[in-house]
C-alpha cells in the first residue's frame, strides 16, 4: 500500500499542468456549450502525455492522474479513451476514439467526427473503423451537453477485428470514465466553492449558511472518494474495482450536478459561468455504459457471481 | 501510488487470522452478540488480551522503546480491521493500545507510566473515557463536571454521559473543567473508578448491553498526582490522542464483510437473482471501498509522517455512508437478520448505526470538512 505519487508522477503531473496552463479558464462562449481546443490536444499528443500507460514506470495509475488532470481543464479533450483503452486495442489508432456499446450506437457518441476511430465493444468481439462523413449526423447546434457529439447513422459492413478481450476493454473503458468523472467532479466542486465564498447575502458569504455547508461537505466526502476510487481500480487491473469506481462516480455525478448549478443560483442558469462545462460532461457519463444500474450489475456480478 | 500490501503485510494479517481462529472459541459468533462492553465480552477480551501479549499481538505498533515491535501504522490498521471484522474481541482494550497507552507515554508523569502502562501492556487494564455530558455533546469544551484543587486534592463533581464501558472500567480518562477559561480551562484526571463517590448507571440501549452510561461524580476526591498533564491541557493532549486514534474504528470493514455475509444468505435462498438486489448490494460494496481508500489515504499521511488534519473527518463520514447503506440493505432485503436469522448482521447492525454518533458526530465531521478541506469562510458564531 502505498499512496502517495512517487517521483515520476509528480513530475508528469507537474509537465501537464505546465502545459496546461494557457487553458486554465474559459474564455466567454456562447456558441453550444462544447469547448475544445485543437491547440491543446496537438501538445497534449506531440508530449506524449496520452501514452504514458504503456511507459513502464509509469503505467495505468499515471495515465488515469493525468486523465483525471485533463479533465479538471474548462476545454474538453479526448483523453481517457485514448489514455487508458487505446493501448489495450492498438496504440496506433487514429485519435479520437470513440467507444461504443454494441447494441446500444444510437446514443450521443462523445468527440464523433470523420476521421475519428469508432470501437464497437460487444459481447462476442472488439472491433473498429475510421468514421467517415456520411456514417455521421450531426447533433443539434444547441445540444445541451458540453462535449462535441455526434450520432452514428449505422455500422459499416467491414471493420477491423481486435484480438483483445472485450470484458477487458469495458474494464478499462469503465477505469477511463472513472478517472475523467473524478476530474471533473473536483473542478465542479472547486468553481462552486470559489463562488459561494464570494457571492454574498445577508451581508455574509453564502458559503456561511450550514444549509449549504454540508452538502458541499458531503459533496467533497464523494468527490475524495472518486478520485481514490478511479485510481485504485486503474492500480489493480480488477473488474469489481473498476464497476465500482464508475459506480461511484456515476452516483456522485447524479448528487451533485443539480445541487451545484441550484447553489449558484442565476449565475448557474448562464453560460457566463464556468460551471456547465464539467457538470454537463458529467451528466452525459452518467448514462454511459449503461449507467449506476448496469456498473452495480456489472460490480455484483464479478464480487459475487 | 499503489494499492497492494506487502507480502510482511499479508502475511502479519495471516498471522492475525490463525491465532483468531485458534483463539475464539466455538460459538464465538453468538457470543459477540453481547457488545464491546458487556460483561461477557470484557471478561473473555481480558483471558483474550494477554494471549495477544504473549504472541506479540497486543501492541505490535508501538515503538521498541515502549516494548512494541515498531511496526508502523500500516500494522496498527490491518490489527484493528481483522480484530473489528471478528466483532472485537479486545472489548475495550482496543482503546488502551491504540490511543491510551501512546499517550501516556507521552504525557504521563513516570508514577502514573508506572502504574498504568503495564497492566495494559499484559492485556489487564480497562479505560474508559468520560468525555461527553448532557449539556456537552457536540459542543464539548462546554463540558462543566469541576475538579478543584484543596489540600493536594481535586475534588470532582459532576456527570457524564454515553460513557462506554464505565461499568466495568479501572480507570476513567476524565475530561474535567478547572477555569472557566473554555477549552485552556479543561484538564485531565485519571480517576480510578472504585473512587467513593462514583456512580454508574447503564442506559438501556439499541446497541448491545452494557455499552451506554450516565457517571455521576459526587465529591469524588482523588490527589492532585492524578492530574494528567497540566492543568488547562487537556484539549492538547485529546488532540494528540486523537492524532494517534483519528480514523477511530475501521468501520467499513465490519460493514463490508456484513454485506458480504448478507448476500451469502440472499444466494442461499436464491434471492440474489432481483437486479435491483444486485445493483444495491454493489452500490453498499462501493460505499465500503469508498469508505476504506478515504481511511487509507489518511494512514499514508500517518506513514509519511505528515499532519493528518481534516481529511480524516472526510473519511470518517465516508465511512458513515457506508454503514448507513449496508444497515438499510440488510433491513429491506433481509429483515429477519435483526430477529435472530443472523447474530452477525445484528451484531453489526447494532454497532453501525453508532458510526454517525460516537467520536464526534456525523453533522460535526461535515462542519469540519466544509471550513478546513473547503476552506470555506466560516459561519457566524
């Protein structure tokens, strides 16, 4: 047991945050709620920061910290799929990468576009293709998710097969999601906490009222416990470890997302706060994979059978 | 950061297991129905205790000057979670090795190490602590059971309440008022508890005989060598103890392995194939894990040596949680668990509903995460 960084995860951790730096805040937007930046993502790739699972030294828990890194990051980026599922399948595939649930493709896919790697995970087999421009429909301009999605108009005919186990890639999809949720819970909770210690009322900071103070309390116990969660299960390489990780950040993303944008009051309903940004991610994790009932299915099935 | 135990680990929880397994005796399941604090359990954990001395297993954590092995807190958690997983068979020992005895040493003068370190190092000794009273709960430094000095003497009156094991303790860790100086006028008495003037009530309650009472202190006279620390430093000292005792009781694994046993039976009986069984259970196992890395990242800070300030109440509700969601799942899926089906849920049942109230409440750990891990500003006072 031991759960400190070491050395070399600090000093990765320290490299993204350098890196990152230029995209700490958000500039206005009012166009759709998805903010991504092309910028980021080319430093992101060309630093090699979406490959560090397969660097010896470093492996699944480092790239789950800098996951969970990105994912605090106003800007959405394609990072835990690639991070975290990609080198399963083929380091080489085409970014982003899109995971799909065979059966279920009728869903908002996040970061879809043409040249993006669609893996269609299913019981029987992984497989993938390069989307082109007509397998894709746009969503609407106005999509209330602040990822960029997109909806798959069918599967090809041909798609490339993968020797991998599809029970392992759904693990490690549900590792990635449990790594980018627990970053994006802690940003939430962090531009919350900055807001209510200013905005006052009565004279006094909102974050005064105990009415407030505890749930944010407990907000924080199930954001802390995300975070341990996400990185545990990405250590252990285990299946029940990595259900309940997504479990627990779908639950904590279902408890949080409406009481965060309610304490921000007119403020949460605009788009002139950061907030939406990591809460409308988190709600569309919410449903992927299934959702809380599928990861407690999932989580029962492989602690007890 | 990683998650595995060392094989010194595994195998010093092996150890603690076979002697578990050597030690309790048969039909131990029923007895540690009778709580941490009955008679029955605190006569068996004193015949338990000094077995556990003798194999070494009774303060392994403590360091080699005070005649431990110097194993570190990893040690301490893994000891606490497999004797808290058995139903506790220290009783109230538990106590005495985790926190009392450190602070003793620390802060005790050498008559009163000599008096009380070795009884507890054989597996002798019961403490209890007289902390909380019945205007003094939540708000403790309101606490005003007075000690005043007369003639080498302190001379005690007051009450205190919720006091586990005071039936049957030696000796009380008693927080007394000697100033009206808020928390610099409290002070530490060690008071034995034949001490004339002592009187103990029990207070029948919902989670196991014996675990609850009132302590009434009439002109209880003790000499003025009973002071623990200087007077007025009793905050200081409770703030120590606490660093070494913060997490308290490794609730989530008692709770876990609750779970565990109660899906055992809903599988016996072919209940466990209801989805919406299956996907709660999960949810309960996740809170439990949830619970057990926020207490793990508090024992590494204690490993690497740092100040473990709120964090710990983080974990401490985390652990809440858990124990909450696992009573509700037993008592919806598995109701005849409290009416005899199962002396283990009910053994757990009874001491889980305690995780939001003893050692601070659940609602004070919230106050204490909200102002020092979210520094937000502070209420009004």
């Amino acid at each position: 047991m031991q759960l400190a960084l070491n050395e070399d995860q600090t000093q990765v951790l320290d490299f993204v945050e350098a890196l990152a730096r230029p995209f700490a805040s958000a500039p206005l937007h009012d166009a759709g709620l998805a903010l991504e930046s092309a910028e980021l993502d080319a430093a992101l790739v060309e630093n090699g920061f979406l490959d560090v699972m397969a660097v010896e030294e470093l492996g699944p828990v480092t790239a789950a910290l800098v996951v969970e890194k990105l994912a605090r990051l106003p800007f959405a980026v394609e990072a835990a799929a690639s991070a975290l599922v990609r080198p399963l399948i083929d380091p080489e595939l085409p970014r982003p990468l899109c995971l799909v649930e065979e059966g279920r493709t009728s869903g908002p896919v996040r970061f879809l576009r043409p040249g993006a790697t669609v893996v269609v995970v299913g019981q029987s087999g992984v497989r993938s293709f390069t989307a082109s421009a007509d397998q894709i429909a746009a969503a609407q301009e106005d999509t209330l998710y602040a990822y960029p999605v997109a909806f798959l108009t069918g599967l090809p005919e041909a798609m490339t097969s993968h020797d991998v186990d599809p029970a392992e890639v759904t693990r490690a999809w549900r590792v990635a999601m449990a790594a980018e949720a627990a970053g994006l819970l802690g940003a939430a909770l962090a531009s919350v906490v900055t807001y209510v210690s200013e905005r006052k009322q009565f004279g006094r900071p909102l974050a005064t009222f105990q009415a407030m103070r505890h749930r944010l309390a407990e907000a924080q116990v199930v954001t802390n416990t995300a975070h341990w969660l996400a990185m545990r299960a990405a250590a252990t390489g285990d299946s029940a470890d990595a259900a309940m990780a997504l479990l627990h950040a779908q639950e904590a993303a279902k408890r949080v997302c409406y009481d965060y944008h309610q304490f921000l009051g007119g403020m949460g309903m605009t788009l002139e706060h950061p907030l939406h940004l990591w809460t409308y991610r988190l709600k569309l994790l919410t449903s992927e994979l299934g959702g809380r009932g599928a990861q407690g299915l999932a989580a029962a099935e492989a602690l007890w059978g | 950061m990683q998650f595995e135990w060392t094989e010194e680990q595994d195998a010093f929880r092996h150890k603690i297991r076979d002697f578990l397994h050597a030690q309790l005796p048969e039909g131990w399941e029923k007895f540690s129905e009778h709580g941490p604090a009955s008679p029955a359990l605190t006569a068996f954990a004193r015949g338990f205790c000094e077995k556990l001395a003798e194999v070494g297993l009774l303060f392994p954590h403590w360091p080699k000057e005070m005649g431990g092995e110097g194993l570190g807190p990893w040690e301490q958690q893994i000891l606490s979670e497999e004797m808290w997983i058995a139903g506790e068979p220290r009783g109230g020992q538990y106590m005495n090795v985790n926190w009392i005895g450190p602070t003793l040493e620390k802060y005790g003068t050498a008559e009163q190490k000599a008096r009380y370190l070795e009884p507890i190092t054989r597996g002798e000794s019961l403490w209890c602590q007289g902390f909380s009273e019945p205007d003094a709960g939540s708000d403790l430094a309101s606490l005003r059971t007075r000690a005043v000095l007369k003639d080498g003497h302190y001379v005690i009156n007051g009450q205190k309440i919720w006091t586990s094991y005071a039936g049957l303790a030696d000796t009380c860790f008693l927080l007394t008022r000697t100033s009206d100086d808020r928390k610099k006028g409290i002070t530490i008495v060690l008071v034995p508890m034949d001490t004339p003037g002592i009187t103990v009530r029990q207070i029948p309650s919902l989670i196991g005989e014996g675990d609850i009472h009132e302590v009434f202190f009439d002109d209880v006279t003790v000499p003025e060598t009973a002071r623990f620390g200087e007077e007025g430093q009793a905050w200081e000292i409770v703030a120590y103890s606490l660093r070494n005792e913060r997490l308290g009781i490794p609730r989530f694994t008692l709770a876990r392995a609750a779970l565990d046993r109660a899906v055992m039976m809903l599988k016996d009986r072919g209940d466990f194939t209801r989805e919406y069984v299956r996907i709660e259970a999960a949810r309960c196992a996740a809170l439990c894990e949830a619970a057990g890395t926020a207490n793990y990242a508090v024992v590494q800070k204690r490993v690497d040596g740092l100040a473990i300030g709120a964090e710990s109440s983080s974990a401490r509700y985390a652990t809440v949680m858990a124990e909450r969601a696992v009573c509700e799942f037993v008592v919806e899926f598995l109701p005849e668990a409290l009416a005899g089906a199962s002396p283990y849920l009910k053994m757990h049942h009874q001491r889980g509903i305690v995780a939001g109230v003893a050692a601070g409440s659940a609602e004070i750990q919230l106050n204490i995460i909200a102002s020092d891990v979210l520094e937000l500003p502070r209420e009004p006072r």
